[in-house]
C-alpha cells in the first residue's frame, strides 16, 4: 500500500517503512528535495511509530520550525492519541 500526502504547499511526499540512515528513528527530506520522503523505521512500537510518524510529518508541513517546536508538539499529539485509543478501546 502506498502512504503519501500533501504538505500545505501541495508537495507530495511518499511514506517507506525502511530503516532511516544513521541512528535515526525516522527522517524527512526537506519539501524542495526531488521526490521528498519520509522513512520511518519498521521495527518501533506502536506508540514510537505514531510518535515518529507525527514528527516527521510535522517537519513536512511546517519545514522551518526547530526540531524543539516539532518534537514537542508531536510528543503531545502522540501522547492525546494514545491517551484516547486507550480510554476508547481498553487497550
């Protein structure tokens, strides 16, 4: 299945599930990349992928922001979206 969207500027990234380079858990390509992706290493948790997820494509929407902004407001995303499929689905 293909995982792709469109930032604010209408540039399409694409989605892989492969293991970024160096020791990162996720990596995006800046908007002005030829083809920009994310990659999102497969082997995280569930809670670690969604967080990652989030972050990653908070840095696809809003590419100039410092990684303390978008670490911390995918940290909090990710944390309300956890607290409500627990409380939602007794997980």
């Amino acid at each position: 299945m293909k995982y792709s969207f469109k930032n604010n500027e209408g540039i399409e990234y694409n989605i892989s599930w492969t293991k970024p380079p160096k020791d990162y858990y996720g990596l995006c390509d800046s908007p002005e990349s030829n083809n920009p992706q994310i990659q999102i290493d497969p082997t995280l948790s569930k809670q670690k992928t969604v967080n990652i997820l989030i972050h990653e494509v908070l840095h696809a929407f809003f590419w100039g922001q410092s990684e303390t902004k978008v670490t911390k407001c995918a940290n909090t995303l990710s944390r309300l979206i956890n607290q409500r499929m627990k409380e939602k689905f007794n997980e």
